[in-house]
C-alpha cells in the first residue's frame, strides 16, 4: 500500500561505534526520503566518528577503523543532513529508543538542534512487536516473504524498514488492536500520524526516557534514587540534583528537556520578572 503523506518521510538507519546515545557515535547513515507525490530521494554514506571503532561493533556491520578514516566527520555532513530531513517526519526500526536520539545527539554536539516536537516518528518495530513481536529480518520476511540479505547494512535495514510498513499497511487494514487498558481500535491505518501515536508505546518526555509523564500528565524522574517523583518536586527540595544531571553523562537533548522544566519551574515561582 502507497503511503499517504502529508509531507516527506525520512526513513533512515544507522550504523555506530556502540549503543551508548551519550558516548558513541555514527559510522554510517542511510536515508530513504519519500515524498506525498510518491518520489524517492535515497542518500548514503560512510562517516568518521572520530574515535576508533570497537572490533565487537565493527563484526556486527562490517566497518572498521580504515573505511572510514578518508571520509568526512559528521560535522562536515551535519549542515547537509539536517536541510535533507527538516521539515519531514521519520522513520525507522527501533528508532525511537535509539536512532533518533543518537542522531539528535551527533547534531547537539555541532551545534545543531534539530526539533522533533513538532514531526511525527513512527517506529515500525514499535507497531511490529505489538502486532507480531519478531526481529526486522522475520518482519521482511513475513510481511514482504523475502529474504533479507546483508542485515546490519545501513542501506539494506533502511530499505527493508520502508518495505515492512507498506506491507503493514495492507496486512492489518481494518485489523482491531485490543491494548492493555481493553481498549479496542484499528491503529494500523495510513495515517502517519496515527502510525507514530502507535508506534511510541511509551510516555517519555525525553527520547532517552529520563523522565516520562505520569498519568496525571506531570513530568517525573524515570530511574535512580527519585524515580517516579516529579521533576519539579526534585528541583525544588534537591536543586543540586539539577547540577549534578548537568554535568553527568546524560544526552543532550536530556539535558534540554531538565532546563526547559526548570527554566518553567522559576517562572512558576517568580513570575516572568
């Protein structure tokens, strides 16, 4: 089934030194941009992360140190990537826990701050798992009955991802999903929007899932010692606690999301003086 698109999507994937969002970095990127009218853009390529490469991630996509030391950094690339996907929604597999925020991370760390508040992510494994719980390779060949051949290339994943949710689309039309509350309703529709409503699965405010909303909609600390009291809360009884996010090993974005809730914490308390 052809996707109905509101605007462009970017499907994309990544390949990387580790899985570490804060520490690790991109050593490959492949984007498959599909516009409304039903054109597709596809862009790939190799990048120096600039650390070396661990041999346990090399084995897994088969790229190592000297393929990558002539090619160019992800700052040279950032300017490119980000006026190649802004102003398009996104997706991929398993996107939302890992791809997206280790690529925001790369553009955070140039100075770029790409937006993803206003772009729908449908991750396709999210809607895969609910509806079938397999692995992309099972996915290609159950939805597509083919086999994915070089799994763990960039290219290949991407293309393969893009394939699973058009199939998607035609497997589960008027198809009923019964979620966890007994809730009933068809959420596999082509419907961008509704596909990233599904495929989020979760209440996180950050991507990293530092926080996530409770059900009173209130942002609230989602590990260590304070998890599942407010942020606010926190900030108020704790505020070296702010200090001490701040300069720890969290991603970037995290580190956004803390400074937007504070920065609202004291307007609440001193008002916009």
């Amino acid at each position: 089934m052809k996707l109905n698109l509101k605007r462009p999507i970017c499907f994309f994937d990544l390949e990387t030194t580790g899985t570490n969002i804060s520490t690790d970095r991109i050593v490959e990127i492949a984007i498959t941009k599909v516009h409304p009218d039903g054109n597709e853009e596809v862009k790939c390529r190799k990048i120096n992360p600039e650390i070396p490469i661990p041999l346990e991630a090399s084995l897994v996509h088969g790229i190592y140190d000297e393929d990558v030391k002539d090619e160019p950094t992800f700052k040279q690339v950032a300017k490119g990537l980000f006026e190649f996907m802004s102003n398009s929604d996104i997706g991929g597999f398993n996107s939302n826990k890992f791809d997206v925020p280790l690529l925001l991370e790369e553009f955070n760390r140039v100075g770029i701050w790409f937006d993803v508040s206003n772009i729908h992510l449908v991750d396709v494994q999210n809607i895969f798992h609910q509806m079938e719980q397999r692995t992309l390779v099972a996915a290609y060949k159950f939805y597509c009955h083919k086999d994915l051949t070089n799994a763990h290339s960039a290219s290949a994943d991407t293309n393969a991802t893009y394939e699973v949710l058009q199939s998607m689309l035609d497997k589960y039309e008027n198809t009923a999903f019964t979620d966890k509350d007994g809730k009933t309703s068809i959420p596999v529709v082509n419907d961008i929007q509704k596909l990233a409503e599904f495929s989020k699965r979760n209440n996180h405010v950050d991507l990293a899932g530092r926080f996530i909303y409770n059900q009173a909609e209130i942002a609230c600390f989602n590990f260590g010692k304070h998890k599942g009291k407010p942020v606010e809360e926190v900030l108020t009884e704790e505020p070296s606690y702010y200090a001490w996010m701040m300069n720890g090993e969290f991603s970037i974005e995290t580190k956004k999301v803390l400074e937007t809730i504070k920065l609202k914490l004291l307007k609440k308390k001193f008002g916009n003086s």
